[in-house]
C-alpha cells in the first residue's frame, strides 16, 4: 500500500492545541502581517490560478468580513499562522478580485494535498459553528471560544462545553479470491458502483461494524477484516475508516434495501472500463484500486 495519505489527510496542518487557550498568542498570530486566511463562503473555499491553488488572503484582505465570533484558528500552515473566516453565503459573492469559491469536491481533485488538507479542515469547522449556535443541553446560545475550535453555553448555570463532532464510519472492500463486492445506491449515476459504508453504532467496534453493515447490505458474511487506512470526509463530518473484509459466504440479497443493487466483480470486468468506479478523490476509489492491483 501507498504511503501517501488519502485525500484531505495528511498532518500537513500544525494544529498547535496547546495554542488554542492562549488568548494572548492568538491576538498576537491573529494581528501579525504573517497570518494567512482561508476564507470559507458558505459551504465553499477560495481558489486562484491555472492549475488552481488555495487562495490565502492577509488579514487587511479579509478585514471587512473578519468578527469577533467567526474567525478559527487551524494551526500554522507552511509556518504561518492560518485562520478560517466564514462570511455569510446570503453575501454577495466576495473577493472576486482574489479567485473564485469552489466546491470542495471538485477541489480535492485539483489542489495539492497540503492544501487539500487545510481547506477541508476551514470548510469542517465552519460549517460545525453554523450547525451548533446553540447549547445541545439547556437551549441557550452558545460561543466560540478557544481560537474556534470549541463552543461554550452562554447560560451562567450551564456553561457547557461543545466540541466539533466527528462521525466514525466503515468503508470496506470484501473480496473472495480474484472477485469482490460492490454495491451501488439508485441515486448514483447510472453504471456506478462502490464499496459498502455505514456509520459505526453505539457499543460497536470498527470491526463488529464491518460485519454488521455488509451482512444487512449483501447478506454475505465476512471473516477476517483488516485496516487498511482513513480519510476525513467533510462532507459535513465524517471519518471514513477504511477496511480489506475476506468472505465467508457468497449468496447477494439486499436485506434492509439501501441499495439498488450489489454483485461479484472480478479484477479483470474492473479493469475492462465497463464498471463505473467511485469518485477518485475518495477512500472508497483508493480500496477498488488496492483490489484491481491484486493486493
């Protein structure tokens, strides 16, 4: 297996925690002509040029847009502090001077990784504040606190502390030799097939979770399961845990009726081009090619 890390991995972002409650450094970083800013319109990231890069935006470029509560602090980036504004998706489209807002799919396949990293991990927690403005236990409003990376309840007598949530979910090949696995949902383009997923429940192992999901997807039992590797998937939260299962049954039904369909597959009908294959930029690609390659 390669050891370059899935798209949007990779620990190309010094996250400096131990930064984060350091409210004096952080006006300091926030304040310094070396900051650099990774501004997130809604759901989208800036990009410039040809090939397209991560347009990262000094603090007087992004002085119109920059409050009290949505700036966040990701770490340093390339040795220069890096902070994530979020501005307002009813704003009229801003910085066109500076590039244009893409969607972060289309950006995984065209930015480095490093950048790939860094603005998946702006648009994650961007999008987490706009989901949690409010307390999950009394109701109250909540704030940012720590540079951004977590919320506190307003409310005197609750104060309850709030960190961005991430979902561990399984993705798995299951292979039987020279063959395996693929299902694929109704809404996918048509042709397309992919790995079987599912979110990991309460009280359950990765590897329970792997059984679990392809016996109520297939109907096919699974032996031995073994890592393979992970990928964030910002879309808006998950972690996509990735896993090589070896079959102990080969009868398909598709017993809780997720999927529209799921078959065998040889390396050789994955090979031939016939066989839509999941988007490059995700895990579930990288497991297909893991197989076809006979590894």
């Amino acid at each position: 297996m390669s050891d370059d890390p899935n798209v949007f991995a990779g620990a190309f972002v010094d996250r400096s925690g131990e930064r984060r409650k350091d409210s004096d450094w952080l006006a300091e970083a926030l304040a310094s002509d070396r900051a650099r800013f990774v501004p997130v319109w809604g759901e989208h990231c800036l990009v410039d040029g040809d090939p397209p890069g991560a347009a990262l935006l000094t603090r007087e470029q992004v002085a119109a847009f920059e409050r009290d509560d949505n700036v966040v602090f990701l770490g340093l980036f390339r040795d220069q502090p890096a902070f994530a504004v979020a501005i307002d998706r009813e704003i009229d489209t801003p910085f066109a001077e500076h590039g244009e807002f893409r969607d972060l799919r289309f950006l995984g396949t065209v930015l480095p990784p490093d950048e790939a990293n860094l603005t998946a991990h702006a648009r994650a927690l961007v999008l987490w504040h706009n989901a949690t403005l409010y307390c999950g236990k009394c109701g109250s409003a909540s704030q940012p606190e720590a540079g951004g990376n977590m919320r506190r309840c307003c409310n005197p007598d609750c104060r309850q502390q709030i960190f961005p949530r991430t979902d561990p979910a399984i993705i798995v090949l299951v292979a039987d030799g020279d063959r395996c696995v693929l299902g694929r949902q109704a809404s996918w383009p048509r042709g397309r097939y992919s790995t079987i997923a599912g979110f990991v429940e309460p009280g359950e192992s990765l590897e329970d979770a792997v059984r679990r999901e392809v016996y109520e997807e297939t109907n096919v039992r699974v032996g031995t399961v073994r890592y393979h590797s992970s990928q964030p998937w910002p879309f808006p939260s998950s972690l996509m845990l990735g896993f090589i299962a070896e079959a102990t049954s080969a009868k398909i039904n598709l017993n809780d009726g997720e999927l529209e369909d799921a078959r065998w597959f040889t390396r050789e009908e994955l090979k031939s081009g016939e066989v839509g294959l999941p988007f490059r930029i995700s895990i579930a690609r990288r497991l297909v090619e893991h197989f076809i390659n006979g590894r």
